[in-house]
C-alpha cells in the first residue's frame, strides 16, 4: 500500500450541487439521454484538437461503446479535427451498428479471438480498448478467461505503435476496509473468483506488452458506470419499485455517471505511459448502499425496507490519483440518483441486465 497516496473517506454522499450548470433536472426520454451521456465536456474536445492520427475503439458494441464513440465522434466535430473514429466490435446486432455509424464512427466487425483477427483491425495511432467478458463465467470459465487474455493480446500486438486506453476494472482488488477510502492503485491484485483474476491477466497481458515493447498505455480501473438503464442505482430502484427489501451485505460501492467516465478514458489517451499508468477511475465518495437507496425511494415516493447488516469490507477503490490527474468527475452523484429515480417511477427501460454488485464471492 502506498502511503503517500492520500486515503478519503466520505460518510455521506450529498455534496454541494451549487456548482452544476447545464445539468437537466430529469431525463425526458433515451434521446435525450444519450445526447447526455455523449456530450463532451471542453476537456475532451481539447483533446481532440491536438490528438494526431486516427481513434480505434475497440469492444465499443457493449452497454459504454455507443456513448463514447459518439462522445469522440463530437468531440473530433467540435475540435475540427479530420480524424477518423473506429468503432471495431463483433456487432451482431446490426441496429448497434447503424446506431455507431450514425454517430459518425467507421464501423468495422472484428471478433478479437479470430484467428484472422490482427488483419481485419484498422490502423489506428490511438485506442480504447473495452473488451471484455464477465457475466457466465461460472457456466463458461473458459470463455472469460480467452477474451479477457487472447483479445488483448491481439490488439496490443496490433497497436504496439499506438497509444492505449485500456478499460479494466475495479474487481481487480480484493475487498477493502469500509472508511479506508478504497484500495490504491498499489495495492496488491488479489482478488477473488475467476473473473477478477481474468482481469488481472488482462491487465498483466497489456502490461507486459507495454514493458516490452514501449507502448504507452493507461490501465483504466473502473468501478461502476452509472446511468438510468444500467448499474448499481438501477438494481437498487428496480426493487425499491418491486417492492423488494434491499440486502445491505454488501453495504458500500462507489460509482461514477457514464459520461464522465467515457470522457475521463478519452482524455487519458494522453496520460498514456511505459510502463502503463495503472488509474482508479470512480467518484470520489464511498457510497452507502443505505443512504443511496433512501433517496431514491424517497425521490420515487415508495417506501423501502433493508435486510442484513453492512459487512465491514466491500469492494471499494480510491480515485484520488484521477482526481489530481483530471479533477473531480462533473456529474454529481445526488444528480445522477434522481436522475435514476425519476426515470425508474416512470417506468424507463433498463437494459435487464443487473450488475450483481452485491456478489461477494467473486462468482458471475
Ligand atoms: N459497465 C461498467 O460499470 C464497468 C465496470 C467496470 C469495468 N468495466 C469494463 O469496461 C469495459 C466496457 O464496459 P461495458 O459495460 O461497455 O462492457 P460490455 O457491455 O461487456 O461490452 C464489451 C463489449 O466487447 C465486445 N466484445 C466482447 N468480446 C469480443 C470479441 N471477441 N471481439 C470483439 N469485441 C468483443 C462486445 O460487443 P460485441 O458483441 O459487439 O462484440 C461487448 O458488448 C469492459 O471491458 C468492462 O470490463 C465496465
């Protein structure tokens, strides 16, 4: 652990909002939400002012791609630049595709595991690569392990001239003390179940390639992109709405809106370092999942009741070194809870897919 690395904790998630400009107080409809979620702040379209060469995001058909490749795509428009967006993915469904190309991305199908797979990707000085392979798991360990290990092997052997975001995850660390601030990004990575352990190899893949061949990379520690139809606030809302109890087992995470995490991975194309620059992204707060769901059923005007007891360690990492790096994520996440809450008690679509936050065993 390093102990030059300050630890924060924060009791209570409710932060002064007086700062927030240009937020909306709700989020109509999937149109605007989108938009929202792509809209990129100055900081990124700066970026893109100065980024020469062409942006291959890799792995862009999943629940993040379609927000930040078309977060790049305006941020390139903004910025005047004549650069190219790549959106590279097996895109078996051909709506997310058009979707992609619509945005103003390059669309190109590439199975990363296929053998032909290095001769289909298009050149690129620059990558997001967001790979990647969690949930049936314990049905097919096998298939997680290969596309959390061939697939980045692939692209780093592709792009070894390049510069390379790579999206990992937070559930490379084991749990952490609640009211330590999370784990740092030095601390050992030893977490439990076969997932966690694929994505350390993910990382280690990328890390290895970078040592050896210099290619400058950031190693993007995300723990939990937050938005309406996905994530930790949506699981919570979905059985506030059913009327479920919540299960405070796992009693704190930390999470951050969508959109500033796919603007913190564009901006961090320049942070790229040999060896790579390994970044907890995440907010700043720890959050309880107590306080978390009391406001969203507050804010849907249903009531909430909870089983189980907070366990002392929980999941938890410390952006602290992003913050210094890039500032404090703009959304704020009182923001991002009503957000949730309103869209929730009108009965928005999620994307049926529950994040399991609460698993404890590593198993998914
Ligand atoms: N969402 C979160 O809260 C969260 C939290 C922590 C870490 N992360 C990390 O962030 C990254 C992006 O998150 P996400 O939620 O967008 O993930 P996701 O929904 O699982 O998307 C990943 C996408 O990668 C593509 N892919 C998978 N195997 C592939 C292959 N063999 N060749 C080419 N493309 C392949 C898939 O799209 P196609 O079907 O089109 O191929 C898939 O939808 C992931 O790597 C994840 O580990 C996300």
């Amino acid at each position: 652990m390093n102990a030059s690395v300050a630890r924060r904790s924060h009791p209570r998630f409710l932060i002064s909002e007086a700062f927030v400009v240009d937020l909306p107080d709700r989020i109509a409809d999937e149109a605007e939400l989108e938009e929202l979620l792509s809209r990129p702040p100055a900081a990124v379209v700066d970026v893109f002012r100065r980024l020469r060469g062409d942006l291959a995001v890799l792995g862009s058909g999943g629940k993040m791609g379609a927000s930040l490749v078309r977060m790049a795509c305006r941020a390139r428009d903004a910025a005047g630049s004549r650069a190219t967006v790549f959106s590279v993915s097996r895109f078996g469904d051909a709506a997310v595709r058009a979707r992609h190309e619509a945005a103003g991305a390059e669309t190109v199908a590439c199975d990363l595991l296929a053998e032909d797979a290095a001769d289909r990707l298009p050149p690129a000085a620059h990558i997001v690569y967001m790979v990647g392979l969690k949930f049936g798991t314990s049905d097919r360990p096998d298939r997680t392990w290969a596309a959390n290990t061939v697939a980045p092997w692939t692209a780093a052997g592709a792009y070894r001239d390049a510069a390379i975001v790579a999206f990992s995850t937070g559930c490379v660390y084991d749990f952490t003390r609640v009211g330590s601030g999370g784990s740092v990004e030095t601390d050992p990575l030893e977490p439990r179940g076969e997932y966690a352990n694929a994505a350390v190899a993910r990382e280690r893949l990328f890390e290895y390639a970078s040592r050896e061949r210099g290619t400058p990379m950031v190693l993007l520690r995300l723990n939990y992109a937050l938005e309406p139809r996905y994530g930790v606030l949506v699981d919570l809302a979905q059985r506030i709405a059913a009327g479920e109890p919540i299960d405070l087992s796992t009693g704190h995470f930390n999470g951050i809106w969508q959109g500033d995490a796919n603007a913190a991975a564009l901006r961090l194309l320049e942070h790229a370092a040999r060896p790579p620059l390994a970044l907890n992204v995440t907010g700043t707060q720890t959050l309880a999942v107590r306080d978390v769901a009391t406001r969203l059923a507050e804010r849907m005007g249903r009531p909430v009741a909870f089983t189980g007891e907070p366990a002392p360690a929980a999941l938890l990492a410390n952006s602290a070194q992003a913050t210094a790096l890039l500032g404090e994520p703009a959304t704020p996440i009182g923001r991002v809870i009503d957000w949730v809450a309103d869209w929730t008690a009108r009965g928005g679509r999620t994307l049926g897919k529950p994040t399991h936050f609460e698993v404890r065993d590593g198993r998914y």
